[in-house]
C-alpha cells in the first residue's frame, strides 16, 4: 500500500476534500492510504508529526495554488523536505495544479505534473473529469512501484542490483525509461460555440450555487445575520444580507443581461438595470474562462478566472460593505 501525503493550503481545503473522494477506488482496492494535517489529534507536536508523515509517504500530492505558493509552511518547509526525498529517489512528489498561478518557475517546475498537461482543475469544464484524470495518472504511478508499493523499495532495488536482486533491479530501471517522457506536450485547442455558450451557462450555475451555499453558511457562523437568495429566472438571481434586519449589502446577477450574450452581469442593486461588473467568455489556445471587463475592485482585469474564481470575486465584491 503506497502512503501519499497530502500538502496543501487551508484556503484549498474544499478541493482536496473532493480530490480525496476520488481516491476512494484506490483505497478500496487497497493501493493507496492516505493522510494531511487534519488528521493530527489533540495535543500532537505539530512540526514533528507533519515531518514524520512525509518521511514515510511513497507518494507527496503538492496541491498547488497562489495560497500553496504564499504559505511559508507548504512552500519552505513541506515542499522542500519532499523534493530532497524525491532528488534521494526515497519517494515521488507529483504537483497537482488546483488553480492557475506561476508554479513553472518553483522548484517543482521541473516535475511532470496533474491533470493533463498541468491544467488547474478549477479551468477544467467539468472537475469531477479533472479529478479523475489525476486519480488516473496516480494509479499508473502506483503500478511503477515495486511489488511492495514502496517508492523507497523500488528506488533502494535500482540502486543495489546484485546477483539476487539483478532481475528485480532490470526491471525497475526498464520501467522508468518507459515511463520518461516530455512534459511539454501542449498543442493549440480551438473551441466552439456550443463549448463557449456552455462555459458561460455552467458558470452562471455555478455562481448561483455557490452563493446559495456561501449565504446560508454566512448566516450560520454570524450571530445577527440573515441571507436570503432569490431567483428571478432562468438567468437571474438576487441575494440580499440583513444586519440586525436591516439590509447591509445586495446584489443581482444576471447572465445576458450586457453587451455580451454570454456576459454574466453584477449589480449593486437588486432592482437597478445596469451593472458594475460585468465578466466576460474569453479563450486562449489552451482554455476557456471569464474575463472581468472592467476589472472591478479586487483588480483582476487581467485574470484569467475559473468558475469558482468568477464565483468568489462577485461573493468578494458583496461581502466588501460587511467587512470596512
């Protein structure tokens, strides 16, 4: 059984709950156990125990973000002590990209990483199809280790051939040269109407659910608050947040509401026919995403955003007046 450790931001933690959902085949098969931080029990050294666990991982899963990149623990600690294992052949560190940010230029640019291609999950049309291509790629990893699924092992055999182990260390090495290849394996993509329109469709879904799931957890955690989502149409919603009864922040969002007929619009006021924002379906040769037209306050008109991202800057941008 290969142990795979998990490093990762907090502000990820929702993605690497679903990541581990889609490990389950493995660990149903018996292929793979796995651990992170939160598996730390009341009163545990912290430090030791996180380092004790990537030294006995075969496999370290860097899920990758600009939240991975700013935190000082994940980026100088967890993913330094890995890549000395890894550079040692003590065990494989694989980049699992969640959102787009500069992880080319890390040290662990050089490693091939997941999804295919190294395209962030949350740029994936579909995540659970994103998920399932890394699970893919960390099964065929699982077959290169030896029999015992110990990167250790495997490595350890490579390194020692003899007159018993000989055949065993043959076959280790042949297996890594067919296993090498080239990351740069990225060729222009051209997408269609029907993909742009269905970008743009899902996106606003999924803005719609993520507010109606962020308003009543909102609620929950805040004494005084009350939240309310309401759906005007098919394409459009408005969410409004009381204080103490009192409206303290709303908005409506609309989806081709714009100059755009795929634009999904925000404002301000639930009743107001303009907008203040307004994100827009772009492409490039690789993927689709929205682009802020007028790059808003959290200053990202030249953001490339997923979904999810489209989803937090509008949350980011009617939270803005609860939390001066």
């Amino acid at each position: 059984m290969a142990k795979v450790f998990f490093s990762y931001s907090h502000d990820d933690e929702a993605l690497r709950n679903q990541l581990e959902k889609h490990l389950a085949s493995l660990r149903y098969e018996g292929l793979v156990d796995s651990w992170h931080d939160r598996r730390l029990v009341a009163g545990e050294m912290v430090d030791s125990a996180i380092d004790a666990q990537i030294d006995a991982a075969d496999i370290v899963l860097l899920l990758v973000s600009a939240s991975f990149l700013s935190s000082h623990y994940c980026y100088s600690v967890e993913m330094q002590r890995a890549l000395a294992r890894h550079a040692a052949g003590e065990c494989r560190v694989v980049p699992v990209i969640l959102r787009a940010c500069d992880w080319t230029h890390t040290p662990m640019g050089k490693l091939l990483a997941v999804p295919q291609d190294g395209k962030p999950i949350t740029s994936w049309t579909n995540l659970d199809e994103a998920f399932t291509d890394v699970v893919r790629q960390i099964r065929v990893l699982i077959k290169e280790l030896s029999p015992g699924t110990s990167a250790r092992g495997a490595v350890a055999q490579s390194h020692r051939p003899s007159a018993t182990h000989g055949a065993a260390a043959d076959t280790v090495i042949s297996t890594m040269f067919e296993s090498g290849r080239s990351s740069n394996l990225r060729l222009r993509k051209s997408f269609t109407d029907f993909e742009i329109d269905q970008f743009a469709h899902d996106g606003f879904t999924y803005i719609q659910r993520f507010f109606e799931n962020s308003l009543a957890e909102l609620q929950t955690r805040n004494p005084g608050i009350q939240a309310t989502l309401r759906r005007l149409s098919d394409t459009r919603f408005s969410a409004s947040i009381y204080r103490d009864g009192k409206v303290a922040s709303e908005c409506a969002i609309g989806m081709g509401d714009g100059i755009s007929r795929n634009g999904i619009t925000y404002s301000g006021q639930v009743s107001s026919s303009g907008f203040n924002e307004m994100l827009t379906v772009s492409t490039d040769d690789q993927s689709i995403f929205f682009k802020p037209l007028m790059g808003f306050s959290w200053n990202a008109r030249d953001e490339k955003l997923s979904h999810e991202g489209a989803a937090e800057a509008f949350w980011a941008k009617l939270l803005e007046p609860l939390q001066r």
